[in-house]
C-alpha cells in the first residue's frame, strides 16, 4: 500500500518528535523552533534525489535518509540557515531548494 507524500508525513509527527523507521530502526527528532528568527522552506526534489546522503550528514536535524535512500525534510527550521544552505550547495544531484517564508527562493 503505498502513502503519497502529505499523508505519509502526516503520520510521522507525534507529541513534538518526528518518529519513522530508519535503517537502523526507529527514530525520533525533536521538533524545534526556527534558529535567529529566519523561516525556511526547504524541499527536496525526489525525482533528482540520488540518495549520496550529504545533506543528512550536514543538517541532520533537518534531513534524514528514508527507506529507498531519498532524503526527507524532518524540520525545515532544525538548523541555522547557513548549515541549510551547505547542505543544499553540497547536494551532487541539485535536489534540494530553500525559499524564506514569503515564498522568495535563497536557494539555487
């Protein structure tokens, strides 16, 4: 049975923790607050996610491999904007894009 994206993360998020099944079994991330009052939202292109990982590696408050090794946004506002926007620069399939919250792109 497969979940489109809405109602799969819809699920994940329980009582301010992201819970889900990671490779090495289940997870949970705090949900945070957005860091020195900049909002972001950040998206991945699953189509164009190869799944390298660095993203998670950079921010891993903000992205964390699924199942089929495609990176998911746990909490758009879980690392300071900088940190974000390394792990979108790092990205070697370009899948990754971060606006503010007034919808203006800061990244590509």
């Amino acid at each position: 049975m497969g979940l489109d994206e809405a109602s799969w993360s819809g699920r994940l998020y329980h009582r301010g923790f992201f819970t889900g099944r990671g490779e090495s079994g289940r997870i949970r991330v705090p949900i945070r607050r957005p860091l020195l009052g900049i909002r972001m939202i950040v998206r991945i292109l699953r189509p164009q996610c190869c799944g390298h990982g660095q993203c998670a590696e950079i921010a891993p408050d903000v992205f964390v491999l699924d199942s089929k090794r495609k990176s998911t946004v746990v909490e758009d506002n879980g690392a300071p904007l900088a940190k974000v926007l390394e792990a979108a620069e790092a990205c070697p399939c370009a899948a990754i894009e971060v606006d503010d919250d007034s919808g203006e792109s800061l990244f590509p």
